[in-house]
C-alpha cells in the first residue's frame, strides 16, 4: 500500500493551483528598474512639441502621450526634433491623457502650484508618468485632481515646456542613478 495521498474526486471542483513564492530571490538583471514617461496636455507650439520629444529620446521616456493636440501637428516633421523622435519612442496621440496611462503608473503633474513639491526634494515614483501644461497656460483642474503628486520647478518664472521637460526627466535620471531606477548608466 502506497503512503501518498489519496486524491479525492474533485470533478465538480476547479483543481487545486500550485502556490509558488510571490517574490523571486534572485537579483534583476534588468539595467534599470521601472520608467518614466511623459504627456504633454494641449500643447500648440510645435517647436516645444519638438524640444519634448528630443528630451523624451536623450533621457530614455518610455513613451510620449499627446493629450489633445491642435489639429495639424505632425510628430514626424518638428523641425526641433533632429533625432526623429518618433522612431525611437512610442508616440499616442489621444483626447484624454489618462487613457493612454500605462498600467500602474503614477501620473505627476509638473505645474506651478502654491502646495506643489518643489523638484529638489520630490521623489520619484518608479513608475511615472510627468504630465506638463499648455506653452500659454495651466494643466486642467480636471487632470490636476487625477494626478498622486504636484512637483514645481522653484524659478523666478515660469519656464518654457521644452525647458521643463528636459529639467525634470534629467533630475529623475540623476536622482535614478543614486536610488537604483531610471535611466542606463
């Protein structure tokens, strides 16, 4: 006589699953942990539109959405965009940001609040999403309640979009480099 177990008929049952340990203890061999993308939310300047997407390509975003962008724009042909851009990084151009939000990402909105984190001293998520306003105007009251975090660049004036998303996905680059996610190094 066998010392195993005597499997019960579960025909009207779902079989039992395997439980595997949730966590792998080995160390990643990825190069980087998580990503960090950006939206631009109704931009209608097209040379700021292409000083983004070059900072997008030279600090490693995982993807451009373009939330409501002016009829006309042509990612293809920004003449601010000598890298081409496009070819390198996913661009999606939507009429809602948050449809386009990777899965179990963080949207940040990057805007000029009087309770938003000043850049210095934000810490960023792993997996982020930096949504930027209009060259002429303010992220949306609508976008900004959807977002986990508000993070101002701390300048005398407000500063240009393509200045800005190359300031903020440099910081997340260098403060990546110290923590263990973020861009190659």
């Amino acid at each position: 006589m066998d010392n195993q177990p005597q499997e019960q008929d579960r025909s009207d049952q779902q079989p039992a699953r395997r439980r595997y340990d949730r966590y792998v203890t080995r160390p990643s061999t990825l190069a980087q942990r998580g990503y960090g993308c950006i939206a631009l939310e109704k931009p209608n300047d097209e040379v700021n539109v292409g000083h983004a997407l070059r900072a997008a390509l030279c600090f490693e975003a995982r993807l451009v959405i373009v939330g409501g962008a002016p009829p006309g724009l042509n990612v293809q042909r920004l003449k601010t965009d000598p890298g081409r851009a496009y070819r390198h990084v996913p661009v999606i151009q939507v009429d809602d940001i948050f449809d386009a939000l990777p899965e179990d990402c963080t949207a940040v909105a990057i805007e000029l609040t009087d309770d938003a984190v000043g850049l210095p001293t934000f810490v960023h998520p792993e997996r982020a999403c930096y949504i930027f306003g209009p060259e002429n105007g303010s992220i949306s009251p609508e976008v900004l309640s959807r977002c986990s975090a508000t993070v101002k660049i701390p300048t005398v004036m407000s500063l240009n979009l393509g200045m800005t998303v190359n300031i903020v996905l440099y910081d997340r680059m260098a403060k990546g480099r110290q923590t263990g996610f973020g861009a190659s190094q």
